[in-house]
C-alpha cells in the first residue's frame, strides 16, 4: 500500500483500459509490449503494473464491444450481443455501467476466493487431466442451442462452421497442416481476434450501410444512466456468472472466453427474462462481464499456486515472474509472501481505481454515439484495420478481417448467428488437443472419459445441456395435452 506501489496499479489499470478498447491489442499483446519498461522496477511493482494492465483491459474491451460492437479482446464478444444492442436502443450508459458494476463485484467476490481457496482449488485442479477438460470443452459446445435462437439447425451449422474455420493450419500433436492451400500464412492458423473484428466490427458497418445508415442515437443525459430496475434485474446475473466464470478460470488453460460463453447459456436457460436476453437485455452484459472478469483473477490460481499458466495472458505474466528471477509454484506463498500477498491486494485497489474511473464516464464515452454515423464509421473501419495490422504486422491480417467482415455482413444479412460460430471457433482448438491428449491416455479409447468420476459427471451434464431443449418441448406438449383435456371435460359433461 505504499504511494509507489498504488501508483504503478493506477497506472496499469489506466493503460490496460486504453488497450483494451483498441481492436487488436487485447491484455496479452498489452503485457507483452510493456514488460521490457518494468524491468528496471521493483518486482512486486512490476507484476502490481502487469497484472493492473490484465484486468484493466477487460473493461475497456467491453467498452468498444458496448459502443461499437468491436470487441478490444476475445474474452468481450459476447458483450456484442446484447450490449450493442443497448447501444443502438439508447441504452448504452446504463451497458457500461452495468458491465463496470459487474465487473466490480465479481472481481471483489472472486479476489475472496482466490486468497482463500489458491492452494486447495490448485491442488483439485491437478486432478484435471485430458478427459476432464475434453467434458467441460465438450459441456461448452453443448450450450450451443442456447445461442441458436429460434433454428436450432442454423445454429449448430454455424457452429459446425467455427469448427471446420479453427482447423485451418497445423493439426494439434501432429506435424500435418490442412486447410493452407500452400500459403505459409495460414501455417499458424487463422487470428481469433482478427476474425472477430471483422466479424463484428466490419461486418456491422457493412451491414448499416446496406440499410442505409442508422441515425445517431440523440439519448438525453439521464436516459444514459442505469435505472434502479436494471440493476434488480442484473444483481443474479452477475452473481450466476462469478461463480461459473471462477470454476471455469482455476482450469489451466480454459480462459475467459470460455467462461464467458457459458455464462451467457446459462442465462439463456435460468433467468426469468430469457426471452429478452439477444434483444438488448441487461443480463446479457452483467453475467458475461462478471464470469469475463472472475475467471481473469480466478486464472491466478494454477499460474501462482502451479506455476501453470491459467489464460493466455497470465502464460506472459509468467515469464516476467521468471524474468525477476522467481518460481511460481506451490512454495511461491511461503518463500515470497510479501510478493504474492501485495499482488493479490493490489487486485482489490486497482479494481477500485477502475470502477471509480470507468462509471462516472460511461454516460460520457456513450456519447461517442451521438456523433454522425459517417464520422463514426470510417473511424471504426480505421482502427479495426490498424488493430489487424498490429496483430502480426502483415498485411495477410487486414485481408483476413475484410473477408470476416464479408461474412459477418452476409450472416447479419440472412439472419445467421454468429455466437455459435465464435463458440466453435474458441472451443476448436482447445477441443482438437484435449481430444489428441485423451485418446493418447485411452489408447484409442475415447470412452476413458466415463471412466473417470469427474469426468464422467461432466459428460453427463453436457449430454443433459444437449437434451434439454427436447426435454422442455416434450414438457410444454404434454402440459398443453393436459389443459386441453381439462377444457374439453366439462363441455363432454353439459352435452351428456
């Protein structure tokens, strides 16, 4: 808590959010480009500013995703969904403020767990082998009918589509590439994020133009800010999605992104308002935000306790850990306690420090939408392609994002959802190396993954999620049987 110390956190939380609203750059970019400037400081103050840099660009991805439905970061598409749709009904302060107020509790609540529970859900965690990151990968395809919206068989194309798109480059575990066509650039696969902002972003602008252009929202200052209603409806939400986006974040590897795609199902299936959650609805930004910003603390536990990265980013922060000449790991508490200890409370200050900077100017940065849209769009179109470019600095990139904005504007065009596509697209990868891994420990058995208790109570989940829809139809049909044999009854009585 020295004056050092909380301004290096403010200055990692104030950089962070500026990274996380550029299209492109997303936290681990962020991380990596500024680790050289700490290398002259104190290592505490360093990982205090690296870690700040982390979570303070998870509120500003959500911020450009609210805003301009471009998502600063993988783990904030799904704030595309509904918080844009916020935006575009003139809701957009009452989305940020909802998402930074989210944001907040679900960092408070998921720091409490981290500082009580690192060692005990580190070593549960270990029990996680293959077959039990194959269930839960599984578990998150199966959530796909929550995102297919009225056709279920368009969703699960689309999400067939993401699949086959994640294949592209060199198979996992094996030295084979499919899908290049010969180019090198495709060797590596394609960029989520890439894909994602054209998706998105450019898919949008295309879309607008072809209706015409919207006019500029003209939203007063009040009818910006969040109603006592909405922050009733977003209480549960946000709580559901703590907790889900903590167990999903102790899992080495399974990110934010995952965790924030399940949330969203989940409120798809449990909150009392479902029908609204696509159309701009509040739980729609609460539970992914909260479950987005719970698993980025929560990835601290396997990456501290383990000394096994949790997330994309926290695989950087583990290098400047080894840079100060320091071992994550299980005796990590006990030899550098101050170090780990001033780390995770710097997490509550600097979060802290977000909230107090990001909701006072959510009605400010909504305003952004009150300006014309042909000043807006080429802004849009211009940082969207300089984010791709800072990608991989190649050119092959920008191509990359305008054919996803040609998709993106042909799936908006003809009414296909793009969350099932982004879901296939996230879990593809994770999907092809848990399904190598296992296979290799089952020796071709695949079914090894009921013989596991852990992971076989996942695949049943997973198989339930998948069915649930079926289930809930064949309810309403044999309840609508019911109330129709009851009305009929009395009027058999007065013929008789």
């Amino acid at each position: 808590m020295t004056p050092e110390n909380l301004l290096w956190c403010f200055i990692g939380v104030v950089l962070g959010t500026v990274i996380g609203m550029l299209p492109g750059l997303g936290s681990a970019t962020g991380v990596a480009i500024l680790l050289p400037v700490t290398l002259t400081l104190e290592p505490v103050s360093a990982l205090i500013m690296l870690a700040g840099i982390y979570y303070g660009s998870q509120y500003g991805a959500s911020t450009s995703s609210i805003l301009i439905s471009t998502p600063g970061d993988s783990s904030s598409v799904v704030l595309t969904l509904d918080g844009y749709q916020m935006a575009r009904k003139g809701r957009a302060g009452a989305a940020l403020a909802i998402a930074a107020l989210s944001s907040f509790l679900a960092a408070i609540l998921s720091l409490i767990g981290l500082m009580a529970l690192a060692q005990p859900i580190a070593d549960l965690a270990l029990n996680f082998g293959p077959p039990e990151n194959l269930a839960i990968i599984l578990f998150g395809l199966a959530t796909i009918v929550s995102f297919a919206g009225e056709n279920v068989l368009r969703g699960i194309t689309m999400a067939a589509v993401g699949l086959l798109v994640s294949m592209v480059g060199v198979a996992a575990g094996f030295t084979t590439a499919r899908f290049t066509f010969g180019s090198v650039n495709l060797l590596s696969g394609l960029d989520f994020i890439a894909i994602m902002i054209g998706l998105f972003a450019i898919g949008e602008v295309l879309h607008q133009i072809h209706r015409g252009g919207e006019a500029p929202i003209r939203a007063g200052f009040k009818d910006l800010l969040v109603t006592r209603t909405e922050l009733r409806r977003s209480v549960a939400p946000a709580l559901r999605g703590t907790g889900l986006g903590f167990g999903i974040g102790v899992l080495p590897g399974a990110g934010a992104t995952l965790a924030s795609f399940m949330s969203y199902g989940l409120e798809k299936q449990v909150s009392k308002n479902k029908a609204e959650i696509g159309t701009g609805a509040v739980e729609g930004v609460a539970a992914p935000e909260a479950a987005n910003n719970a698993a980025a603390n929560a990835s601290f536990v396997p990456t501290l306790a383990l000394g096994i990265p949790g997330s994309g980013t926290t695989a950087v922060l583990l290098g400047a850990f080894i840079l100060f000449g320091l071992q994550p790991g299980p005796l990590l508490f006990e030899q550098q306690p101050d170090l780990v200890w001033g780390l995770l409370v710097s997490f509550f200050f600097g979060n802290l420090l977000l909230l107090i900077l990001n909701l006072p100017l959510a009605p400010v940065f909504a305003q952004i939408l009150r300006l014309p849209y042909s000043y807006l769009y080429p802004l849009v179109l211009f940082l969207s392609l300089v984010g791709a470019f800072a990608l991989s600095n190649n050119t092959f990139t920008i191509w990359v994002v305008l054919v996803s904005g040609l998709l993106g504007y042909f799936m908006k065009r003809f009414d296909f959802p793009a969350a099932p596509f982004v879901l296939g697209l996230v879990l593809g990868p994770l999907l092809e190396r848990s399904l190598v891994q296992t296979s290799a420990l089952g020796q071709g058995n695949l079914f090894i993954v009921f013989e596991r208790p852990l992971s076989a109570v996942l695949m049943i989940l997973a198989l339930l999620a998948l069915a649930a829809p079926v289930i809930s139809w064949v309810f309403r049909k044999l309840r609508a049987q019911r109330k129709h044999g009851r009305a009929a009854s009395p009027a058999v009585k007065n013929m008789s």
